[in-house]
C-alpha cells in the first residue's frame, strides 16, 4: 500500500509540472489515453482502458486493475501567419504594426513527458470506485508579430513575444461504476474537479482621442493576463453490451465554469508626437485584483464498437461540444492603480474580450488488430471542425479551421507492462482572414487578418503499468 501510494504522489507531481499539447478543437486536446488516441479517439464503444474515465466512465466497471500511462511526445508544430493587418480607402492603405511576411512561433519542435491515469480504490459485487487524473485542455504558443510603426520611437523598446498563450487545465476524477443486467450493462458516473492556469499576452491598438491622424490614430498597449482558479463539473456514461460482438456508448460531459484571479498588467506605448507632450514615453498600469471566469463547453458523445473476429476490432464516434458557452471573458473586473499620463489611459480596462465561439461535431473511425499475442496494431482518423469564427480569429488560440487527423500505433504487452509507439498527423484547412473585425463595437480590434497554414505532427514512446 505504501509503494501504491508512493507512485500516486509520483504521477500527481509529474502530471501537474508536465503535460503535452496536441492539435484539438479550440484549445481543447483531442482526448486522453493512448490507446484511446491511436484509435482516433473512436473509443466511447470500447471503453477498455483507464482512459474511459474520461471518454465513457460506464467502461471503468469492467476494469480490472489500476493502470498509470507515461508518454514520451516530440511534437512538431508548422503554423505560418502572413498577415493583411491594414485599413484604408482610395487607393491608399496603412498598416497597423504588422508588417508584410510570413511568420511561425517561436518553438516549432519540442520535446515532452506527460503522466496519467486511474488507481481503483474498490470492487464490490459489480461496483468499481477510484480516481483517475488527467488534461483536457492544453495550449502554449509564443509570436513575435508587432512591430510599433515610424514615429514611436519609445524609450523602452517593445516585448519580443508580444502574443503568447499558455493555457492548462488538468482534471481530478473521481469516478464510481457498476454492473447491471448480468454484467450487460454500465453506468458510470464522475466528478470533474478541474483547476486551470491561464495565461495572456497580446497587443491591443487603442484608439486614441479626436485630432490625432496617421500614424497616431491607435496606441499600443502591451497587455499581460496571469490567472488560475477552480471549477467543477461532472460526466456520466452508459455502456451496453448487446452481444459478444457489439457495444454501444454513450456519454455526457457537463459544462464547467472556472473562476479565475489573477493580474493583469497594461502598458501603452506612445509616440513623439510633434508640438505635444508626448514624447515617447509609457503609461503603466497594474491590476492588483482581477476575476473573471473561463466559461468551458460541455459535451454529449455517442459511439459503437464491433468485433467482426476475435482479432479486429473496429469502432466509431460521433459527438458534439458546445463552445457557443465562450462568449467573451470580462476584464472588467479590475482594481487598477493608475501611472504616468492617466490622462490618455482611454479606459483600456473597460473592455473584455470577444470569441463568439460556435458548437462543433467531430466524426472518428478507429480499429485495433491483433497480430500475435500482446502485439497490438492500432489506427483512427477523426475528422473535427474548428468554433473559431473569422471576426474574432487571432493566434492567440491558432485552431484554423476544419482538420483532418490520421493516427497510428503499435503496442508490445508483456505482463503487467505495456510499451506502445504513438504517432499523429493533423492537417488543417487553409484560413484567410479578410478584414477587420470589431466583433463587440468597443471601439477595438478583435480579429488578425491575414492568411493561415498549419500542420501538426507527433510521436512518442507509451508506458502502461498495471497493477
């Protein structure tokens, strides 16, 4: 029981300082387990492994053990942004601090560990409780994009990565099922206790007041959000075997809400402007107690699994997530302690900011085959759409568009120990942005213009103990 615990401590501490990212919808990760991953996330039906405390928990009641995975993933991004940030009529047009090329993210390739999984606490007559940990949600980019145009020649030189996300929420699960129907049918049911880490950075263009012209018409101003907090929801999930050949799923995960407080920092950057004050200096500003909430979506899952021999097996899923929740986050919840030139701050703080997300489907096909005892060959293909809509597109939160995911794996069982190679493709469809957006009317822009490529790719090395 001590070694048990141990390794729980172990896995929890690996889980929180190291995670992976991969190409989901929005900046959702396309699922958890790898097993569940190679399969294209095709796996509601089956249910077999640790991960169905995720994708369905009625599956945990055929779970025979505690089981902890350890993924080793090179990740390999290739987005590319040119931008078209400009405005003008007649003729004649003027950019706005982005200027004409191609750009990619700082960190292109990287290499990361991530640990998971579900420890059994109890089995009783059909009844299965434990917990289980893992990270739906998952994001990190970092550009270097705005470039202040001729005139600012400002006495502390503008960030390098002026736009970088860093978003991470990772679940504790809490889970019980239990057997009905002479073990032919699953329920399910867990308690999502999620805590987030959210982390901002982008530049805003801020109108300034009547009588300044081109190029003094918009002030930049460096914004920096530091927050994290706490939500909880739930998921529940059915699970019936109709015969030794056919299952069926079906699952539902609540919406949660996370209250997140942090800070937020401003600092607009201002020009020399000819016969005024101004002279290239900045205003600063520190929230010193920021709330808002991070509104996730829920979703509702159906899938079907079919054994056509006793060495294929093949599944599929169809379900739908409601990112319609994600409006907008609030930043105007904010004590701000004003610094120099508070006479043109232009209430920066009373803004928020817009997504105006849509509902999503996402499609998988996936299949296992066993090629001699423990060996296991797995594929999956899933195909998702994107609730990112073009008026509140930024790189922010780079999901282009409609994707296409082909994923492959191969895993060794030897006893208690299950080694796999894991391996992911996800092409993009090309997105062009063609103008500016003011998607809430505060006077501010809420879109990057511009055209976008992305592909994804991934491998990895799995480690599964059972015990």
């Amino acid at each position: 029981m001590k070694s048990r615990f141990i390794l729980l401590l172990a896995a929890l501490v690996l889980f929180v300082f190291s995670v992976p990212s991969f190409a989901g919808g929005g900046f959702a990760l396309p699922g958890v387990g790898s097993k569940a991953l190679n399969m294209g996330g095709a796996f509601r039906g089956l249910a077999d492994d640790w991960s169905a405390a995720f994708w369905n928990p009625a599956g945990l009641a055929y779970l025979t053990n505690s089981e902890f995975t350890m993924n080793l993933y090179t990740l390999n991004f290739r987005p590319e942004y040119a931008p078209n940030f400009t405005m003008g009529e007649g003729g004649f047009s003027y950019s706005f601090g982005y200027p004409d090329e191609t750009y990619y993210p700082e960190d292109r390739a990287f290499f990361l560990p991530s640990f998971s999984g579900f420890h059994k606490f109890a089995q009783y007559e059909g009844f299965i409780g434990g917990v289980a940990f893992c990270v739906p949600y998952k994001l990190e980019s970092r550009w270097n994009l705005y470039k202040p145009p001729a005139g600012y020649d400002n006495n502390v030189p503008y960030p390098r990565f002026d736009h970088t996300t860093d978003i991470l929420v990772w679940d504790l699960h809490p889970t019980v099922a239990k057997t009905f129907m002479d073990d032919k049918l699953a329920l399910g049911l867990g308690l999502s206790i999620q805590r987030s880490d959210f982390e901002l950075r982008r530049t805003v263009l801020v109108r300034t007041p009547q009588g300044y012209s081109r190029p003094y018409d918009f002030f930049p101003v460096d914004e920096q959000m530091l927050t994290d907090g706490w939500g909880f929801g739930f998921n529940a999930g059915i699970l019936y075997k109709a015969s030794p050949k056919l299952q069926l799923g079906f699952s539902y995960q609540s919406p949660v809400d996370i209250d997140l407080e942090g800070d937020v920092e401003l600092e607009m950057y201002l020009p020399v402007i000819p016969g005024s004050d101004i002279l290239g200096e900045t205003a600063y500003f520190k929230d010193g107690d920021f709330k808002t909430t991070l509104p996730l979506p829920g979703e509702v899952g159906v899938g079907l699994m079919y054994r056509p021999n006793e060495k294929l097996t093949l599944t599929s899923d169809l379900s739908s997530t409601n990112w319609s929740r994600l409006e907008f986050l609030d930043t105007r919840d904010m004590t701000i302690t004003p610094g120099q030139q508070d006479t043109i701050y232009l209430n920066v703080r009373d803004a928020e900011i817009p997504f105006n997300w849509d509902n999503i489907v996402r499609f998988s096909l996936g299949g296992e085959y066993i090629l001699r005892e423990g060996l296991f060959l797995r594929g999956g293909y899933f195909f998702e759409q994107s609730p990112v809509p073009d008026e509140t597109f930024t790189l922010l939160i780079p999901d282009l568009g409609d994707k296409h995911s082909f994923n492959l794996g191969l895993s060794y069982q030897i006893n208690s120990l299950e080694l796999g190679y894991d391996y992911q493709l996800v092409t993009h469809k090309k997105r062009e942005v063609t103008e500016l957006e003011d998607a809430n009317g505060d006077g501010r822009f809420d879109n990057m213009p511009g055209t976008y490529k992305m592909l994804f790719h991934s491998s990895g090395l799995s480690f599964t103990y059972r015990f």
